[in-house]
C-alpha cells in the first residue's frame, strides 16, 4: 500500500477520548467509531485502555469497516524499580494490539504522573535506563511482529529536539513523529521529517497554534488548559506547514500511516452531527489538497 490517500487513519483524542483522569467527556465507541467511518477514515488507532469494551473490540471495528493500525501505550521506563511492573503493562497493550492486527505500538516515555503538565528531567542513569527499557519493549513487541515508534510528548520524559535525539542515540527504536507535540517541545516538525526520516515508522498529525504552543513552553499555561484554549487546530488552520512535512516523508520513502489528531476536550456530548466530527472533515478535506500539493495520488 503506497498511496498515502490510502493511509490515513483517524484517532480517538480527536474524540476528546484520552487516558488522563479528569480530562473530560467520554464519548463512547460506537458513535466515535461510527463517525470515523462516515467522514471517510478506514483505520484508527486503539484509544486508551476500556475505550473499546473488552471482548468487543473486533466486533466494533468490523461494525464500521474500521483497521486497527496502532495503539498509544504510555509507560514508565527510566525508573528501575517499577520497570518489571511496566513491562508487563506494555506487553498486555502489545498483545492487543497485534490481535486486533495492529503493526505498531507508539510507546510514551511517562515521567510517571497522571496526567502531562509536568516532566522529569533524566540524569545520565536515568537516560541509560531508559534506552534499556525501551529496547525491551522494541524486544517484547517484535515477537509480535509489532514495531515500536516513541512518542516525543509534552509532559513526558522526551519532549523536545535534544530528547529526542538523546533517543535516537540510545536505541535503534522508531520514531513516532507527532507534528503537535514537536512544536508544543520547541522543535521543527520540518526539520525532523527530514533529518530522521529513516527512524520515522508512524505519523501524527496535528497542526497547532504557535501562539498558544508558546505560552505552554514557558510555563504561562499548563497542557489541558492550552488543549481547551485552541492549542491544536484543524489542519490547515494553524501553523504546521502540513504539505512540507508529508513532502519530505513520502520522498524519503515513508510507507506508514498518517494518523489525524486534533486533541479535544469536551465538556459534554455532542449533538449529532456536530463537534469533533467537524473538525475531522476539515482535516480530511485539507489533506486531500495536501496530497495534489506535493504531487502525490489521491483516492479516486
């Protein structure tokens, strides 16, 4: 599958479903599913744990012509203490997903609290133990034919451009390239697209106000807030320059999934036919443009 209008997948976050207690509204699966396959989405990717009801995932994705392509597992592996307890929480995520046919799981260096307003920093053992941890999940997941892509994410343990290639250095792990969150890190999504794209196994795309992305890098606003306050946009509607990033991907041979993300924080359930599935159109329709910009196929 090489035609990049084909591999595009949407994301539960878009949703306003998230792991962090306290987030907001939880819409339930089947009508996030459902509304997936209506704007056109064909994948998705796992949603946090519970999101689709044990025992009923295949029937849910089946329902709505939906693949299972990924799944976002965070974790805690730069602490020796509790690595064995995480481990065996990856793994468990690691089994669902190659079940449910996934290849990838997207794997977040956790600073170990509960939700992403703040980060560790690493020491020089902290860093070292945390490329152990990580390749024995690279380990661990490839005996399911699963390839592991950390996500670079803000209020985790590798969030900007120096933990990032701190991370390239210490393991042969993929990288998940979230185009959101290297900006929210004060990095160039660009220049990374370019410089790490044969590290590059799975894409998020997120276009994000600068601005508010801004405020949140020095510390004048705390993550949920920036979320609720327009922090990720529609793509095409923020400063991501999106036909550059898929540009320099596809030129480097990229074969992923570009997976959709615009964050959300509900407050209550929407009506039908309105909230997050608006914003999930317009991103469609924009990359659809994208793909006529940088010369490749589209569908149909």
């Amino acid at each position: 599958m090489t035609d990049p209008a084909e591999r595009v997948a949407g994301a539960p976050i878009t949703w306003g479903v998230c792991e962090v207690p306290g987030w907001g509204h939880q819409m339930a699966a089947e009508r996030v599913l459902s509304e997936m396959r209506s704007v056109g989405l064909r994948a998705t990717e796992l949603g946090p744990e519970g999101f689709l009801p044990r025992g009923s995932e295949r029937a849910l994705l089946d329902a709505n012509g939906l693949a299972l392509v990924a799944g976002f597992v965070p974790a805690v592996l730069h602490d020796p203490s509790s690595l064995e307890r995480e481990l065996t929480k990856v793994d468990a995520a690691a089994q669902t997903i190659a079940s449910l046919g996934g290849g990838v799981l997207v794997l977040a260096a956790s600073s170990g609290g509960h939700d992403y307003e703040a980060a560790a920093r690493l020491d020089a053992a902290g860093w070292a133990a945390l490329g152990r941890g990580i390749d024995r999940v690279v380990a661990s997941a490839g005996e399911r034919a699963l390839r592991v892509a950390v996500h670079p994410h803000h209020g985790t343990v590798v969030q900007g451009p120096g933990d990032v290639e701190r991370v390239l250095e210490i393991s042969d792990v993929g990288l998940c390239l979230d185009t959101g969150h290297v900006i929210v890190g004060a990095g160039d999504p660009l220049a990374l697209a370019r410089e790490a794209a044969d590290r590059v196994v799975h894409v998020h795309l997120k276009d994000v106000s600068a601005a508010v992305a801004a405020r949140v890098a020095a510390g004048d606003l705390g993550y949920l807030d920036a979320v609720r306050e327009g922090l990720y946009r529609p793509l095409g509607d923020g400063d991501l320059d999106v036909a550059g990033v898929v540009r320099a991907l596809e030129e480097s041979g990229y074969d992923g999934w570009y997976v959709l993300e615009h964050d959300e924080v509900l407050d209550h359930e929407p009506e039908e036919g309105s909230g997050p599935i608006g914003n999930a159109r317009r991103s469609l329709s924009f990359l659809e443009g994208a793909w006529e910009e940088v010369g490749a196929p589209t569908k149909g």
